[in-house]
C-alpha cells in the first residue's frame, strides 16, 4: 500500500511590537517573572482591552506579503477556557472575521520545481502566560510577562505533502516575517511556534484521513523530525488495519517522538462569541495602501531582481536572498566591491562555510561587508591575487577588520613589479633545465610546474596574469 | 440640609452656611444612625471622606470649587476603588482591595466629590431586588420590610434616606432605573458609551452602564457633567466631545411629543399604576407635550433575549473569578481542578451560577444559533423598534416598574417572577438608549416612577423634561420617615 501523507500548519508568530495587544506593557522577553504585566494583563476586575493598532499594521502587511484578501472589517471573540496562565479565563482572538484572509506562499521543492501553499487565513489573538512547574514545592508558579503579547495565527490549507515540505514552507514563511520585520522569527525564545496537522490517506485517494495535531514544535529540524516520526507512526497503525484517533500530540525532542496529550485538552469547547468590550475593526483601501506603500521588497522579488540585475543563477540569488540580513549583506558588499559574481560566490561559499562552522547567523558574522567588498575590491584591482585573499579572509574571521593594514603588515602585497617578476622567471628556468627542454620539446603541460615554482619563490605574491605571460614569453624565447 | 439636592448643597456651601467637612460629618452621623437597619452602605470610608472634605473646603477657601467641590456621595460597590474594598455584593470578591480607581471614581474624585463609602448591590449586580447581595438585603427606607429594588438598591436606599446626597449606580437591565422607582428618587441610565466602564467591574459588557441616582434630575445632570465622556481605556465609550447637561434644563416642553407605548400600558400595568401616570401625562400636557400612542411590538421579547445575552457575556465576564491572582480561594484545594470547582462554587452565590450556567449553555457548541444567534437577531428587531417610534416622537414615557417596591422575600423563590421585574426597562439596555426613571407619584405610601426613553444621545432632553416636570410636582421632594 502507497500511502500519501497530507500536512497543514498552524504557526504563531509573536508579532515585535513594544507594548502588548490589548495593554501598554513591554513584550520584551527575558524580564523578571510578573514584572511585564499590568492590571488588564492580571485580569483584574473592571480592566477593559484597547486595540494597539501597530499589531494591525503588522497583520496587513503579513496579509499583503502573500498576496492575501485583508479583511475589511475584523471582529474579536472570546474563546473560553480554565486555565491558570490564562488570566481572564478567555483569549482574545479572531474567529470567524479574521484581518487576514486566504492568501498563498511559493516554495521551492528539492527538485528545484515550485509548488504554491495556499494559506487559509492569519487571525490576531494575545498569548498566554506560562505557568512554571519547578521550584515552587509541588505547587505551580505564573508568569504573566508574556501574556497579552499579540501573535499573528497563521493557518496554511493541508497542501503539503511531506516534513521537507512542511519544512520549506516554515522557512519561507520565516524569511517573509523577517523581511517584513514583523517578528524576530526565534523559534528557541517562542517568538515563531509551530503546530502541524498530520495524516495519511491512500494515494489516489480525495478524502482526507483522521489527523492529529503536533504541538510545541519549536525548530525547523524538530518540524521534520516531529512530522516523520509521526508519519511512520500512523504508517505503522494503518498498516496493522488500525485507525488514527484525533487527538493532540506533544513533540518531545529529547525522546525524539510524539505522544498523545491528555484527551481532557480535546474535549475543549470554547464556546467562541464576539468580544463586546472591543468594536470591530474597520479598515478602508487608503489605510491598506498606506501600508502596501511601505512594503520592504520580499524574497520573491529579490531573488528575481538579483537574477536580472546582478547576473546570478537562480541557486545563487535563491540562497542569496533566503533572509533578508543576507541579501542586505550581499548588496553592501556588491556596491562596494562592483563585483556581483566574485560577491555571490564568496558570500554564498567562503562567508556561508565560516558561519556555518561557528553556527553564526549573518547579523552576527565577525566579517563585515565593508571588510568583505574591500578584500573583494583588493583582487580586483590586483593589489592581492585570489588566493591570497583566502588568506587575508581567514585573518578577517580571526577579528582583524581593516584589510589594508592586514596586506600592508603582513606584506601580502601582489608583485607586479614586471622587473621582480622576470628576475623570478629567469631564476626558475635556470635552476630547471630538464624541464625547459621538455617544454621546448612540445610537453605544454610542464607549463603548469613553471609558474608553481614561481608563485613558490614570491610567496604567492606574484601576479598570476604578468608571471603567466613572462613565463610563455622566456620559454618560448 | 441633608434632604437638600446637590445644587443646593452646592449653594450652601458657596455661602458658606456650612463647610464641606461639617456636612460630610453629618452624612456620616445619619449613616451610623440609620445604616444598621437599612444595609445600604456595605463599606464606609469616614476617614477618606473628612480628608477629601477637608481638601475642598481649602480649594473651595483657594477659589477653584466646582459644582461638586465638597459634595457627599456614596459609590455603588460595583466601581473599583483603589485601597478600599470593592465587592461587588459578593462572597467572591469581599477580600478585594481594588489596586486603582474606576475612571467615574477618578472623575468625581477629580471634581471634589467627597466619597462616604461604597453601597450594598445585587451579587455582581444580578437581581432586581438587593437580596442576592453576599452582604444581606438593603431596606427600603419608605418600608423596612421592603425591597429597595436592585441591583443599585444600596445607592438607591441611601439617596432616598439621605445618607449621601448623590450615588453613582450602574444599569444592564435596569439597575438604576427600577430601585430609583421603588426609592422614590431620580434615576438615568445613559446612552451605552456615554460613560467609560473603566473600573466598573463587568456584569455584561454590551449593556453596562454606569449613572447617576439622585435626588432631582438638575442633580443627575451635574453629576452627568462630571462622569459623562470619552475615555481611551474603554473601546466601547463614544468619542465624542463633552456637553453640559444643564444646558437645556429650562427649555420650555413646547412642541415636545412623546410616544405611550402600548405594550406598556396593556394587561400587565395595574389601574392604580395607569392612573398615576395618566397624571403625569397631563402635567406633561399642560407644560406643552403633546401624547400619542407608539408600538414596540417587539418588545415581549426583550426579557428572553436579555436572558440569554447578558448570562452569556457574565459566563466569560466572570471566568476571572478563579480563585488565582484575587478574591476568594477555597482552603487547602488538593488541585487545579478543585482549586477552580470550590473556589467558585463556594464564591459566587446561587443567582450568579444559575446565570453562569444559562451563558454558558447559551454558548455551547450546537446552541450558539438556537439562543446567542437568535437573542441577537431579536436584539436587532428591539433597537429597530425604537428607532421606528423615534421618527415620530421625541421621547417615549411609560411605567419603570409594574408596581411599587413588593417585600423582601417575596419574589425570590422564583426566579422567572424576578426576571419580569424588569420588563420595561430591559429594551433600552438592549437598544443601548438613554432612559431615566423619575418619581411619578404614590401608591400606598410607596413611591412610583415613571420611565422616559429617548433616542442615542438624548440625555440633555430627558433631563430637560424630567427637570420641568419636577419644578411643577413635588414628588422628588417626598422623603421617608426613617
């Protein structure tokens, strides 16, 4: 039996404003336990909810980025249940007239093809707290810093058809928010939480099968791993002529498996109604274009432009611009060094090597564009060859900054002083006769011994294209 | 001096025949006297209240009084008041000591009002008759064995025996309006967001509104003045600029027609409540109104549709109520669960829990559209209603209340009986109308009010008419022998 395995994600995405959703306390993460929270966010009685219309804002421009239908008119409900980060004993969140409607993201499969996800809708609602279940002696400890902090919901229709799937919609929804600047995207600190619908149905089959849901997926790798253990799980039931009970599924990493949450937070029935203490929120087109107007470019768009602009293959100016700390990054470096070519490749190879090995993101690289487009800019006009570069870039990683002094001091500079360069020619081919002779006899492929005992001789500091030319010249006289 | 309405304390106290902090004495002198046997008040704040009079008596000395500068008032224990109790006539809350003051506690604090204390209510204001308060029944002053109506009957009992001289009180479904009537004094529920629900802890959002009870409709538009207008902590209070109440007081009632509903004049009314009012029709009639008779025919419905929508919001309203960050938690829960269970089931009294499980069930998965959905359709019919009469009649007048103030005990065996105390007054919270209850004449040695009803934003009308009709009767003057 063929199976076929149908994914949908929900993703929460903490929205970087400075207060809170409903209250004027700092979101900002990290602060003393219960320090970030004001009387609306204790739930304490006669408190009332006000709008922070910059989570609007961020909402639309979410919408707007994939394409989707903004909602004109918004309206909150109460979603009701117990529990104790939950102060008010509901969310606030957006049922049925969420700001953002259907809309659609592209990704790029394995086989370099695309493939359109559609997303279902992003509605805004306030987190929960977190409740604490160490150090306080048997009891539970709250923490309500986080409550009230605005998260965008983002619902994707269940298009995807496998972890790898799942895994490149997450990272391109990712680089969306960050480009938009929406949200810090870390998935470590909460600021991006995934859950995944997962189930299985015959292929060739329309009908979906029972799914579950996997819960706190806190990373990409944890996304694909959750996803494919679940995958063989239900794999497994099926092929044994069992049947998939919906139910919700805890992702333990440590354990590398999922398991099945008590059924009591299934049950659940919220008992959605609208939310009374706020009114609906009312949006016209010129509020809409205002915010399309500010619009940063988005991947799509960029890794086109960097194709058409720059010259790049789809490969280069993909990975180019999967974040947008990289693609700016890759810029500086162009419009200071003019090569687009030579940037991408030691962007895209040595730069990404370096931060890869120091599991660096490129915000916090120890090489600056400005140190880059400058080494770039020495082999360009031939103060330093290529591979002497290498060299220099390893002393960048190691901290050093100006690229100058670093050639100056270590006297990296390229000879193209033509006097030097055929004084060192004369002394190769006169401490070489066999192969002079071979070369003179026809054997071209000695050439290549020539100008490596050269380049030996001047420490790599010969200019390659002037050693090149003198040698043919002298071996040819 | 203390039977005197707030415009003529405010007088007395500019001539100086008496101080701020002597009236404030005396309020509370009346208050030990009487208040053991009325229950009006559940707190007193004497000592706040002779530093607050002190203070306006000095801004008064240093020339910055306003209307309200050095006034005595009592505040429904509905309104968060920063280091006093705040409990809200329940179990629930009778530990909590609000953190911050409500925004109309803020603004009467603001103008020198000087707060007595804090009265008596129904249980989260649920009841029309004070007896579902976690603190006893609050006595109607013109009869001990009577109820003063609810859920402000604290506020209203205390303005009618002159144990303040003006209260703030609240009105979901009549609140204000219906224990103004049985207290034989002056009552205005305003247009929903007229005034900020900031600090006044939450029955049923969509329905809530804070007003004054008062002992003459000038005073209820002076009070108006002060608690009335835009706040940016509550979404839902209109943003709109702020008017004086008094302005229009003595603008003659000529041209002025009013609507008689005659769903409220039908088979439920009584001969003797009919004839007191078709008195005051005509004493409307001579001061220049002209009467027709209007229908709300959807107004039957009122009551089911309130009963389903105000549980409903109060279910989640409520839900704060955990036992948690505040109020009251049961002893030694063993978990979560029983910590959540005896909590509020020990917390919240029975009329309470009966609504919350109304609202909740109301709002179950798969009796949404059966009761919620439909409450609010009905909802719709009611405010389309009232708009249809509107384009006729400035104003609508009918009964507040079906009878006088019935006794304690007498109705709370049942609680559908109870639920219809408030039928003509519930249609205007549902439509989110202004309505005033003002005292109409006597049954029995009991006072009876009468309703005034008018379109969004007619407070400064109502007051007008409510305040000729006072300069020419005498009602509002009666005072019970307490």
């Amino acid at each position: 039996m063929t199976w076929e395995t149908v994914i949908g994600l929900e993703v929460h995405v903490q929205l970087a404003t400075n207060s809170k959703l409903f209250s004027g306390s700092s979101t900002h993460f990290g602060a003393a336990p219960n320090t970030q929270a004001s009387l609306y966010d204790l739930a304490m009685p006669g408190t009332l909810p006000v709008m922070n219309e910059e989570v609007l804002r961020m909402a639309v421009s979410f919408g707007l980025a994939v394409d989707a239908e903004i909602g004109k008119r918004s309206v909150f409900d109460r979603k009701n249940y117990f529990y104790p980060d939950l102060p008010k004993g509901y969310q606030i969140s957006q049922l049925d007239f969420p700001t953002v409607g259907r809309g659609s993201l592209k990704i790029q499969l394995e086989d370099g093809s695309d493939k359109i996800i559609a997303i279902t809708r992003a509605h805004i609602e306030e987190d929960a707290g977190k409740s604490l279940h160490e150090d306080f002696q048997g009891m539970s400890g709250i923490d309500l810093n986080r409550a009230g902090t605005p998260l965008l919901e983002i619902v994707s229709d269940p298009d995807l058809r496998n972890a790898k799937e799942a895994v490149a919609y997450l990272k391109k929804l990712h680089s969306i928010i960050l480009y938009l600047g929406i949200s810090d995207g870390n998935m470590a600190q909460g600021s991006m939480r995934c859950d995944a619908n997962v189930s299985m149905r015959k292929k060739g089959d329309t009908e979906f099968g029972t799914r579950t849901e996997i819960k706190n997926v806190n990373s990409f790798r944890f996304v694909e791993k959750a996803i494919n253990y679940e995958v063989q799980r239900q794999i497994e039931i099926l092929g044994d002529g069992g049947r998939i009970v919906q139910e919700t599924r805890l992702y333990d990493s440590d354990k590398d498996e999922t398991r099945s949450m008590r059924s009591k937070e299934v049950a659940n029935d919220y008992r959605y109604f609208p939310e009374p203490d706020l009114l609906p929120v009312v949006i016209d087109d010129a509020f809409i274009d205002a915010i399309r107007a500010t619009l940063p470019e988005l991947p799509d768009a960029r890794c086109q432009r960097f194709i058409t602009q720059y010259g790049l293959s789809e490969y280069d100016a993909d990975v180019l611009t999967s974040s947008r700390d990289m693609a700016e990054y890759f810029e500086a470096v162009v419009a200071l060094c003019g090569d687009a070519k030579l940037s991408a490749n030691w962007v895209s190879a040595d730069l990404l090597g370096l931060l890869n090995k120091q599991d660096l993101n490129i915000s916090a690289s120890p090489i600056s564009p400005q140190s880059l487009g400058t080494l770039i800019s020495r082999i360009k006009d031939n103060t330093i060859s290529g591979k002497i570069a290498k060299t220099v870039f390893e002393v960048l990683s190691d901290g050093e900054t100006d690229v100058d002094a670093i050639i100056e001091a270590r006297g990296l500079k390229q000879v193209t002083d033509t006097g030097a360069i055929e004084k060192l020619v004369d002394d190769v081919i006169a401490a070489n006769p066999d192969q002079v002779a071979q070369y003179r006899g026809g054997k071209e492929a000695v050439f290549g011994f020539f100008v490596g005992q050269a380049m030996k001789l001047s420490k790599g500091k010969a200019n390659p294209a002037q050693l090149n030319e003198l040698l043919r010249k002298k071996l040819s006289a | 001096m203390l039977s005197k309405t707030v415009a003529e304390l405010a007088t007395a106290l500019a001539n100086k025949d008496v101080s701020s902090v002597e009236l404030t004495q005396a309020y509370l002198d009346r208050i030990a006297q009487l208040n053991p046997a009325l229950n009006a008040y559940v707190t007193l704040t004497p000592e706040r209240a002779l530093a607050q009079a002190a203070a306006a008596d000095a801004a008064r000395a240093a020339g910055q009084a306003t209307p309200l500068t050095g006034i005595p008032i009592a505040h429904k224990d509905i309104f968060c008041t920063r280091d006093v109790l705040t409990a809200c006539g329940s179990r629930m809350l009778a530990n909590f000591t609000s953190p911050y003051d409500a925004c109309v506690v803020e603004r009467l604090q603001a103008a020198g009002a000087v707060m007595l204390g804090k009265t008596n209510m129904d249980e989260f204001a649920m009841g029309s008759s004070n007896e579902t308060s976690h603190f006893g029944p609050v006595h109607n002053p013109w009869d001990q064995a009577r109820v003063p109506g609810g859920s402000s009957g604290g506020s209203a009992a205390a303005v009618a025996a002159d144990l303040c001289a003006m209260a703030t009180g609240t009105d979901t479904g009549g609140s204000i309006r219906q224990p103004a009537s049985f207290c034989g004094i002056t009552g205005l529920k305003p247009t929903y967001g007229r005034v900020s629900r900031w600090g006044m802890i939450a029955f049923a959002s969509s329905l809530d509104q804070a007003g004054p009870l008062s002992k003459s409709a000038e005073d209820a538009a002076l009070m108006m003045n002060v608690i009335a207008g835009a706040d940016a902590r509550d979404s839902t209070c209109l943003d709109i600029p702020a008017e004086d109440f008094t302005a229009q007081l003595s603008k003659p009632l000529t041209g002025l027609r009013i609507g008689l509903p005659r769903e409220h004049f039908s088979s439920g009314l009584s001969t003797s409540v009919q004839e007191i009012l078709q008195l005051a029709i005509r004493k409307l009639e001579s001061l220049g109104a002209t009467f027709r008779d209007i229908e709300l025919p959807n107004n039957h419905l009122s009551v089911p549709a309130y009963y389903v929508i105000a549980p409903a919001e109060a279910s989640a309203n409520l839900s704060r109520f955990d036992g948690a960050r505040f109020g009251y938690r049961c002893e030694n829960p063993v978990n979560l669960e029983d910590m959540y269970k005896r909590s509020r089931g020990e917390g919240f009294g029975d009329e309470v829990k009966r609504r919350i499980m109304v609202g909740t069930y109301a709002l179950s998965a798969g009796y949404y559209d059966a009761y919620y959905k439909k409450a609010q359709k009905i909802r719709r019919l009611i405010k389309e209603d009232f708009d249809t009469a509107f384009k006729d009649v400035d104003l609508i007048l009918g009964p507040t209340s079906p009878h006088t103030a019935f006794k304690l005990g007498e109705k709370n065996s049942d609680p559908v009986t109870m639920y219809l105390e408030d039928i003509y007054t519930i249609a205007v919270n549902l439509a989110g109308l202004p309505g005033m209850s003002l005292p109409a004449g006597m049954l029995g040695g009991l006072p009876i009010g009468m309703q005034l009803v008018g379109p969004a934003l007619s407070e400064s009308r109502l007051l007008n008419v409510a305040h000729q009709f006072q300069l020419h009767t005498d009602w509002h003057t009666q005072r019970p022998e307490v």
